[in-house]
C-alpha cells in the first residue's frame, strides 16, 4: 500500500493549486499504472505499479508525453489534459503525472454501467460503432514523434513471442512460430496504433465518448492490428464474444470491417493475421500473470484467474491457426 498521507503531504508542495488537496484515494491499482484520485483539485494522479509492471510498455512519463501530444494533434481523440509530469523519483519515491480528471465513466465487460445495459438497442449500437470508429479513425493519424519508430507486425509479434518465452509458455512460444511463417499484411503507411484498443478505454458521458485512456502498449505500426484487437471482443467460429458484445444492439463482425474500412479509409484484406497476431499477444499477458502466480512472484488471488483462463486464450489461437480462414489468409501474404 502506498503511503497516502505522504503523497498527499507532498503533492500539495509541488502541484500547482496543490493547496486545496484534501486526500488521494486509490482507483485502481495493480498490474498496470496505478490511478489514484486528488480530491480537493479534483484530478487523476498516475504512479508506477507498486509490486512493478507485468508489461513493458510505455512508463508513465512517456505516457503523459503521448497524451500532450496528441492534445496538440489536430484530428486526434480526446485525451486528459496534463496538470504536471515529474520524472525524479526523489519527490514522491516515483515518476509520476497528474492529469485532470474526465468527466463520464467506462464500460468496464466485469462492471458495466446500468445505462449501457438498461439502454435500447439503438444506444448500444451507437455506442459500438463510435467505439470502433474512434480506434479505426487513429489510422488516419501519422504516429506522433513520442511513440519512436514504426514497428513491424512481425516484429511485435516476435516480441510477444519472447514475453510468452519468459512466461514459461512453450505452447505459445510454437503458436507464434506458426503466425511468424507467414508475412503480415498490411494496409498502408504506419500509423497510431493504440495497442489496447478494448471498449473500457473509452470514457463515456452521456452517450458520447469524452476520452480514450491507457495509453502504455501505444506503438507507430499496422493499424489492422487495432482491427485485429477489437475483433477477439466479438463472437466467431474460434472464440466467443465479451459480455457487452452479447447484447442487443452491438455490430457483428462483418459491420466491424466494413466500420473499421470506412472510417479508416484502408482495406481491411488480410485482418485475420493480425487478429491471430492480436489473441497472441492477449494470452502472452494471460501466460505471464499464471507464471507470476505459479513462481510465487506475486500472492495476487486475481492471478489464479489468469492461470484459469490461460487455456482459453491457446485454444482460441490454435483453432485460428488451424482453420480454414488461416489457410485463405495465408493466400494473401
């Protein structure tokens, strides 16, 4: 637990308007970037994991430099804006930003919100399609210079190969040889790709998205893979569909594509290595909370969870790679 009395003694030296703070309390926390609320001012303070990160991706300072940027970027989605970034570790123990808070709420698939679920089917239509079409519109968006250089789908996915190596995950590690055969597709020049582009990365204030969140797995790479992503949330012959995908209203896959073609304005030919590519990537993460729970590197009981669902993610992957859709895809390498 971290010590919310000092963080909150401390902020209020440094942070601008800090005076009028009058507690940090924990929103979430774990295995990713902790958020904790500044009440008083009214903000969203962003710290390291305390037990360290499952993921290597972006730290939280280089995520507060992805979200001035993209504040800057004429087309962009709507992100927080940036209220102090401090990379010396001497202030509070951690690198850290504070951004201000959105107003609105996630549709989190564990927790999700009774307007979504209660709503007609023409809200959660509306709320699918400006879901995809707000990750599908980042094609369109030359990768900002935070992000570095493009990445190749084959190179991140022999990144996550290595990750599921580590993970003591061979199984996953001969899934991704399998992906690897064959070259990806891709649609046009690199642009934004998110990296996590789930619907709870949304914020939502009557109907409309106010924000996109979560930013550390972001890269300048093949948009089909935000593509890819989204399309494990719906049902297929090889997985099934998130809780929120089940309900009336929400597009299937054939209208994600089409969605994602539109408003991107590239073809979608060749989504279904990056879809693969995509549940890989997903069961690396899975793969790596089961060995962090299996080696005693954490007690978190929400672990047991991941080593539960680790099987799910492989067979998924293997149906993919043995199906006849794979077979076509690899056609069109």
């Amino acid at each position: 637990m971290r010590d919310l009395d000092y963080l909150a003694a401390t902020l209020r030296k440094v942070l601008p308007g800090g005076a009028g703070i009058t507690a940090i309390r924990p929103m979430t926390t774990g295995f990713s970037n902790e958020t904790y609320s500044i009440d008083g001012p009214n903000l969203i303070l962003r710290l390291p994991p305390a037990a360290g990160a499952m993921l290597e991706g972006h730290d939280v300072v280089g995520q507060a430099r992805i979200y001035e940027e993209l504040g800057t970027t004429e087309g962009a989605p709507p992100v927080p804006r940036i209220v102090m970034t401090c990379a010396d570790p001497a202030v509070i123990g951690v690198p850290f930003f504070v951004m201000e808070r959105i107003v609105g709420e996630s549709i989190d698939d564990i927790a999700m919100p009774a307007w979504f679920v209660d709503g007609t089917d023409d809200l959660r239509n509306r709320i699918c399609r400006d879901w995809i079409a707000a990750f599908s519109s980042l094609s369109k968006l030359a990768p900002p210079s935070t992000l570095g250089p493009a990445v190749t789908p084959e190179d991140d996915a022999r990144m996550w190969r290595a990750f599921a190596g580590a993970a003591d995950c061979s199984r996953l590690v001969a899934l991704f040889d399998r992906l690897l055969l064959s070259p990806a597709p891709v649609s046009g020049p690199p642009a934004i790709v998110h990296g996590d582009p789930k619907l709870a990365n949304l914020m939502w204030h009557e109907g409309r998205i106010t924000a996109m969140l979560d930013w550390e797995m972001a890269l300048a790479g093949e948009p089909l893979s935000n593509l890819g992503y989204m399309l494990f949330f719906f049902n297929s012959a090889y997985h099934g569909a998130s809780r929120a995908q089940k309900l009336p209203g929400m597009l299937n896959r054939t209208e994600v594509i089409a969605l994602w073609e539109q408003t991107s304005g590239r073809s979608a030919e060749g989504y279904f290595w990056h879809e693969v590519a995509q549940v890989g990537k997903l069961a690396a993460i899975i793969a790596e909370g089961a060995n962090m729970h299996k080696t005693g590197r954490s007690s978190d009981p929400r672990l047991e969870l991941f080593r539960q669902n680790l099987d799910y993610y492989l067979g998924a992957m293997e149906a993919m790679l043995d199906g006849d859709e794979w077979q076509a895809a690899k056609g069109l390498s």
